[in-house]
C-alpha cells in the first residue's frame, strides 16, 4: 500500500486517479485550490502556485504518514492561441501553473524522497508536451518543459532510488475546458470543443496511468491518438510536418476569411 498526494483532484483527471488509488487499496491525499474538501478521501487546500501551501503539502504527509510514496504533480489549466493574439499576461499564468507549479512540488518532495532513498514522482503533461500543433505555442511550451523537466529528475534522482514519470494523454472528456481563457477565443472554442466530444474520459485516462505508474515507464502515453502522433513525429517526419501544416492552413483560412457557412448538396 503506498502514500500518494495528487494534485489538481477535485475533478477531472486529478479526482479519476484518486479513485483508482483508493479502489487500489491506496492511501491518498488529494489537493485542490478549493478550501471545500470534494470527497471522502483525506484532503488539503494547496495552490500550486503557492510555495507555503508545498511546505504544508510535506508536513501532512510527515505527521499523518511519516513520509510519503507518490507525488503525482497534475494540477492544470489548459491555454493556446496564436503567438500575436494570446497576451504575455496568459502565458504567465500558464508558465506559473502549468510548469513552475510542478517544479514547485518537486523541489518540496525532493528533499523528503532523498531522505527516504524512495519515491515516486508523476508529472502530468500532455501529448502536446511531445508533438507541437499550431496556435498552441504557450500549452505546447509549458507542456514541453514538463516533459523536458521529468527526464532530467529521472536521472538525476536515480542514485538516490526515486524514479520519474512523465504522463502524456491526447485530449479527453474533462472540465479542463472550463479554464480556458484569453484573447483567441477562436482557438478556445476549437479547444473546448476537442475536449469535449473526445471518445475518451478521464477514468479511461486513469486507468492507463495507474498501469504505467505500477510498472514504473517513464513515458507514459494513456492513449492511441497521443501514441500515433508521437510515432508520426519520431518516424515518419515529412508526413507529421504537412499534417502540422495542413491544421495551420486551416486556422489560417478561417482567421483571414472567417468561419463560413458551406451549403450542402445532399451528399
């Protein structure tokens, strides 16, 4: 039975992967920005922005656990527009809650796992961590440098017997679209409406998650769209670079013409 904190888990795929640990027979202390516990399950307030509410994070689990076993970074906002549209003061909020709240919560627990000489970090990226899609410079970036941040802790932590994974879905049904906002409200409905009629749910996201944590991959790719375009990418660059293109056309064509109405032919 192992000691796990998850952030961001008051819903989404922060509150599917609280339930797989507790159906898993786990102990498990959620977080979340709300001061409102969501369920049952311990629970504590922490902002990841906030270095104070990490320092709590760690004290719980000292004075209740004595310790902790996994840290699963997930908290999230999702973001994205055109590099001219999308203001600098978005991608501040993305860069501090996105990027600089897992780093955060890893320099809080590091410390904890090297005492231990165990644990377990998980980072919750994205498969635009991997592959890099137009009009989505900032949550590609942030997302990049999650990715970029996970392979550096997994060698760096491997001497003292803390291992790393680094979680990339494509998109799937949450209320993530719920924080978008910002200037490209073109892009943002485009967004909302990927997440939202995506075959795939959280707890499906869950699932495969839990599967990679337990097997302790480092990359861990829930889903066959977010597989498929990060093989395209490796293997088969030029076609990867027009399937790139032929979506920045489209945005292209719709941002100089406007979203048209085409009338059918009865086909």
């Amino acid at each position: 039975m192992s000691r796990v904190l998850v952030t961001g888990a008051a819903s989404g795929l922060g509150a599917a992967l609280v339930a797989r640990f507790v159906a898993d027979g786990h102990q498990v202390l959620g977080t979340d920005v709300s001061p409102d516990a969501p369920g049952s399950t311990p629970y504590l307030k922490l902002d990841v922005r906030s270095p104070e509410d990490w320092d709590a994070g760690v004290a719980w689990c000292e004075e209740n656990w004595g310790g902790l076993d996994i840290l699963v970074n997930n908290a999230g906002v999702a973001t994205g527009g055109r590099i001219d549209v999308e203001t600098l003061d978005e991608w501040d909020r993305v860069v501090d809650i996105n990027l600089m709240g897992v780093v955060r919560g890893c320099r809080a627990f590091v410390p904890l796992f090297k005492r231990q000489r165990a644990g377990h970090i998980v980072n919750t990226a994205s498969a635009a961590g991997l592959v890099h899609p137009p009009m989505m410079s900032s949550y590609n970036t942030v997302k990049a440098g999650v990715v970029a941040l996970s392979e550096t802790l997994s060698h760096e932590l491997h001497p003292y017997g803390v291992t790393v994974s680094v979680v990339c879905p494509s998109f799937f049904r949450t209320n993530l679209a719920d924080s978008i906002r910002g200037a490209d409200s073109a892009m943002g409905a485009t967004a909302r409406q990927l997440i939202e009629k995506s075959p795939r749910s959280a707890d499906d996201i869950a699932v495969a998650v839990i599967d990679g944590i337990k097997k302790q991959r480092f990359l861990i790719v829930p889903d066959r769209p977010a597989q498929l375009a990060w093989l395209t990418k490796r293997f088969a660059r030029p076609l990867y670079d027009r399937q790139m293109r032929r979506i920045a056309a489209r945005a292209h064509e719709r941002a100089e013409h406007g979203a048209e109405t085409r009338p059918t032919d009865g086909r």
